[in-house]
C-alpha cells in the first residue's frame, strides 16, 4: 500500500448501526425530557401536599410562601381541615404543563379527605375527591391559585 492508493471503504453496515444509535439516541433524549421536564415543580407540590396529609399546616404554609395579602387565617380557610379544600388525606399528582404566556407550571392534584386515596369503583368515597389546579412558579418555588381565564 502506497500513499497514492485509496483507503479502503468502511461498509455501508456500519454507517446504518452509526446513524440507528444516534437516532434512537435522540429518541431516548426527548422522551427523558418530555417525561422530566416538570419534575421540580411537581416534587415542590409533593412536598405542599405531605405537608398537609401530615396536619403540619404550618409548613404547608410556608411552603406555599405567601405574599402579604394571603395571610395564615386565609390558608387555613382554604387548606385547613374545615377549610375549602380541607382536610386533605391524601392526594396524587395527575400532570403538570406549562400555561402559555406564563412562567408559571400549572400542577393539577387530585385530592382526598380519605386516607388512602379511594379507588374509583368506592363511588361513596371518591365523590368526595376532587382535582385542585395549582402553579407553581418556576423561579421559586412558590404557589398561587390560577388567574381565572387563563
């Protein structure tokens, strides 16, 4: 073999495993962060909500981390056990997305004043269950109630 001979051709076999790896490579990257992509606004709601199953209406609170005119008095009515949405026994995350136009994700929780959550067929128990939309802003952390109309 001398300089002046071409080299020799890699087969057209490898070149398809090349692009096959990449392309489910690919696959692989989107789909982690389609699966993963709300996954810190979610485990912040998490953490509200085992707050609250535990009683612990304190932390809930400053989990929730409140602007002045939502004082505790106003959380306990809405959270608190004779609250709005209270008591809260358990709870499960359904989704989370992210409303246009806002930097806020929207976190949708189904919430339960049964411990554990009921299964659909107990029609007596999960009547009572509820799905309550919060968001969380991603910056952080912080939980509001939506802007109707949005």
């Amino acid at each position: 073999m001398t300089l002046l001979d071409p080299p020799a051709d890699k087969p057209a076999k490898s070149r398809a495993m090349a692009f096959t790896v990449a392309a489910l490579t690919l696959v692989a990257i989107v789909t982690l962060w389609y699966t993963f992509r709300y996954y810190p606004e979610e485990k912040a709601a998490e953490h509200f909500f085992d707050a609250l199953v535990a009683g612990d209406t304190a932390k809930a609170y400053q989990l929730w981390k409140p602007g002045q005119s939502y004082a505790m008095k106003d959380f306990l009515a809405d959270w608190g056990p004779q609250g709005y949405y209270g008591p809260v026994k358990s709870y499960k995350v359904i989704h989370a997305k992210a409303p246009g136009g806002s930097n806020a994700i929207s976190v949708s929780v189904e919430i339960s004043p049964f411990s554990p959550m009921p299964e659909t067929s107990d029609a007596e128990k999960s009547r009572k269950t509820r799905v309550v939309e919060i968001w969380v802003l991603a910056a952080d952390k912080s939980f509001s109630f939506p802007v109707p109309g949005s």
